[in-house]
C-alpha cells in the first residue's frame, strides 16, 4: 500500500511527480473542464479527450502546477457533485493503477466535497497494488513497483482530509493483504502455509490462533474437511482465530472457503483455466483480512473466524465419486462430484462456527460458476436469511462494492436428499448457486446468516477501475463494513 499523506497547499503548490485531478464532460460528451481549474481548462481545450468514467489523460504541467505532470480523469458527469463516491473510487483507482513506476501523486478535487474526496482517495490507495513478488530484472527491465506516496489536498478541510487518509490506509491495508494472499502461486500457499501466514498476521494484534491438522481433523469428526484434502500431498488445515474485546456486546462468525488449489479431485476440471484456480481459496483470505482490520481498527465486537483449508487434488488416496462422508454436525453426504468441494469444507466449519452462538454468521467463497453465469464477473451473490442477506446489502451500498440478493426457492432443497445418505453434494443443474446456499443452510441452523458467492468478482481477467487482473479484494471492504455496522449497532 502507499504511503497517504495530506497537504493543505493549493492544487498549484503541491510537489508531486503527478496531479491528478478530475474531467468533467461538456454536454456533447467531450472534456469540457477541470473544476476549480481554469488555466488547466484551458490548456487541455485543444485535447481532443474524453471525459467517461476512468479514462486518462496525462499531460506536463506546462507550468501551471509544480507537479511535473497532470492526470486527468474522466468522472463521466458534465457536474462534479453528481459524481457518485463509488464512480470516483474506480476513476480515482483507474489513475492510481496506470501509474506503476511513478513514486509521487497528489489527489485533488477542486469544488468537491469532502465525501467526494475521500472516495476518490480511497480509489486511487486501492489502485495503487502490484504483485511483483515473483518477478524479476534489473535497469529498465525490473518490475515496475506500484505508486508508492498519495498526498490528499485537504482545500481548506485538514479534518475531514485526516479521517480520509486514516480510512483509505486502513482499508486498503487489508484488501492488500487479501490480494498478496490470492496472488501466491499455490506451490507456495498450500493449507499448512497458509496456516502459517494468518499466524503471522495476526502476531502484533490481540488475536487468538488454534490451527487443527489433518489428525486432529480425522478425530473431531470434520468429514468434509478431511475427504476433499485426502488427495492431496499436503494435507489440510482449519484455523480458527478469535479478536475478543472484552466490552464487546455482540458478535460474528466468519467462515472462508480455503481451497488452495482446486482440480476438480477425481471429477477433473479441465485444463483451460485452472491456472485460475489458484484463487479457491479467496474466500478464507477475505474473512482474514477482515479479522485482521476489525482488529487493527479496535471494533467493539467479537469476531471468531474460520478458514477451512485444503488442496483438492487426484491423488491415489482422493475421495470418489460416490463416497459417503460423516460431516462435524454428524450429517452424512453423498459426494457425488469431487469438485463441488468447497461446500463441504464451508459446511464443518459452519458448524463450529453456529456453535459458538453468534448473531451473526457470514461465510465468503468463490462457491459456483452458476452464480458467474447469473450475475456476470462483476457483481456477487448474497443468500441466507433475512436479517443477514439485509445487513450485508446495506454493507455493499456503504463499500461500493457490487451484492445482489437470490432467494433459496424450497423446491430446490427435495434435489439435495441423498440415495443412501441424508444429503447429495450437488442438486440438479439449474439453480446450482442456489442449491449450493440450501445445502450448506442446512449446517446453519436458526442462527442469522449470510452466503457470499464471490466466483465472478473475486478474480479479475481484466482490469476495472482500483482491481487489476488477478485477485481484486472484492468483497473485503464489505464484510469489514459488518462487523463496523454490528460494532455499532445495539446490544440487545
């Protein structure tokens, strides 16, 4: 993450290697002004530039900034103050992410609100990651590194610029830590390592780690667990961490899908895009983050998370189709497709997550290609009960980050009872995202819950505003914004 700083100099003053500063669009669609900015307005009236939402345009200062040079981007609206804060994060992030090498920005919105500012600010520290760990070169062939210093021009405001650049470090602290997570080749992030890696998240901060191994799995019942890691070299993992602050009144349970590394078991996936599915595990490495920035923030809530790890491999010791697995609540199950393994690891740790009588529980997957094919690569399922599905909506419109609620249609729940064994893994083809929800509801109980369905969002084959390709984060910001939201709500 960069390092954010704030200036009360003007938009003129202030020393950067770049300024970036907001386009507006005249009524014919064409750049038209930069607000507050006429010399700028100026000078760009010859650009043949468009102003839509994240287009860039860089150009030197001319001397109109000491800034060496101006970026300007696109908001996609002819008045500043229709700019929607969610519209300027993924401008603001477009900004931020095209400058991979640049050491220096300023961001300012001259005529903005404070509001506006802070979204943007946020935007362009979210935009400003790059996964480089595995790269290598030297001169003008190393690894370009992400912007690395953010300067917020407060214009007057240095308070409200100051809660701005605490809460844009904060958040994209986590969602970085998300991201590296998910972007670790998955030779190198297996269940044990990983294990390990929240071990050392959590080191400095008032977090409680218990990490179970394949053994004591085997012994406390955890046959979902235990059946989709059994063919793998590297056996699987479940962690739990615990943030209690004492004055705590309320709490939530998280849970996180942790597959490392998904072939599909036995019911092979195919070769085309599996590379892609070094990222099965984003689920875990989301409800991570998030433990780890209630923690940071000091919530007055009790988070218990869990993260249910293991590699879904082929080996000779893997489960078949047609297995009968024993679940930790003692429910049995029918696998009958071996890559329908992520509701099988999510459904021992509900268990042990309703058991600690939370009221709240959220688990976070990258669950079903169905909920891909029903609300496209952009936009995440929520499912569970009312009260849940509700509180992580409210979240989403908080965050900016894209939810869409699906129902649990009752006549689905008849595709999931079992031949020999209570419940099927898979319900017939359509509605699979939602069979995928009814079946782990059935390890819920009555406690308050919500399913998030991350498949399509949480890893990018293509940029978009502050999310490169590969791991984006999405859904961090959300689940954060829960546990804020329960943090202050009412106790009883």
């Amino acid at each position: 993450m960069p390092t954010i700083t704030i200036t009360e100099a003007s938009v003129r003053d202030v020393g950067a290697d770049v300024l970036v500063l907001p386009l507006l669009s005249g009524a014919d669609g064409a750049a038209s002004t930069v607000p507050g900015a006429p010399e700028i307005t100026e000078a760009i009236a010859g650009l043949d530039a468009s102003a839509a939402r994240g287009d860039l345009h860089r150009i030197p200062s001319y001397g109109l900034a000491a800034a060496t040079s101006l970026l300007l981007v696109g908001v996609g609206e002819e008045d500043l103050s229709k700019a929607a804060a969610e519209d300027l994060r993924l401008a603001f992030g477009a900004a931020a992410r095209s400058l991979v090498g640049v050491e220096s920005a300023a961001i300012a919105l001259p005529t903005g609100t404070s509001a506006q500012r802070a979204a943007a600010l946020e935007g362009a520290a979210l935009g400003a990651y790059a996964f480089i760990s595995h790269k290598t070169g030297t001169g003008s062939s190393a690894p370009k590194p992400a912007l690395s210093a953010l300067t917020l021009v407060a214009e007057g405001d240095a308070e409200a610029a100051q809660a701005a650049v605490e809460r844009a470090g904060r958040l994209s602290e986590v969602v970085d830590i998300v991201r590296d997570l998910v972007n670790t080749p998955p030779n190198l992030l297996y269940p044990a390592a990983f294990a390990q890696r929240a071990e050392e998240l959590v080191a400095d901060l008032p977090v409680t780690v218990t990490v179970l191994d394949e053994a004591q799995l085997a012994e406390g019942g955890y046959g979902g667990i235990v059946g989709v890691g059994q063919g793998s070299a590297r056996p699987p993992r479940l962690v739990r961490l615990e943030y209690a602050p004492a004055s705590a009144q309320r709490s939530v349970a998280l849970v996180g899908k942790g597959i490392t590394f998904d072939t599909g078991g036995i019911s092979l996936k195919p070769a085309v895009g599996m590379d892609d599915m070094t990222s099965d595990m984003t689920g875990a490495a989301t409800v991570l983050g998030a433990t780890v920035g209630a923690a940071r923030l000091g919530l007055d809530v009790k988070v218990t998370t869990y993260l249910a790890l293991a590699e879904n491999m082929p080996g000779g010791g893997a489960q078949r189709p047609g297995d009968v697995v024993t679940m930790r609540n003692g429910k049995t199950v029918e696998v009958l497709n071996t890559d329908a393994e992520g509701r099988m690891v999510l459904a021992d740790a509900l268990v042990d997550a309703v058991a600690d009588e939370p009221d709240l529980v959220i688990d976070v997957a990258t669950l079903t290609g169905a909920a891909v094919v029903a609300l496209g690569k952009r936009t995440a399922a929520v499912m569970g009960t009312e009260q849940g599905r509700d509180l992580v909506m409210t979240a989403s419109g908080a965050s900016g980050e894209p939810f869409w609620p699906l129902p649990f249609p009752s006549e689905l729940r008849a595709d999931l009872t079992g031949r020999v064994a209570d419940l099927r893994n898979i319900g017939d083809r359509p509605g699979g995202a939602l069979s995928a929800g009814i079946f782990l509801a059935e390890f819920v109980g009555e406690t308050e819950w919500a399913h998030l369905d991350i498949a399509g969002p949480g890893y990018a084959s293509a940029p978009l505003g502050y999310m490169g390709k590969g791991a984006t984060g999405m859904s961090t910001r959300t689940v954060l914004q829960v546990l804020e939201d329960v943090a202050a709500g009412p106790t009883a």
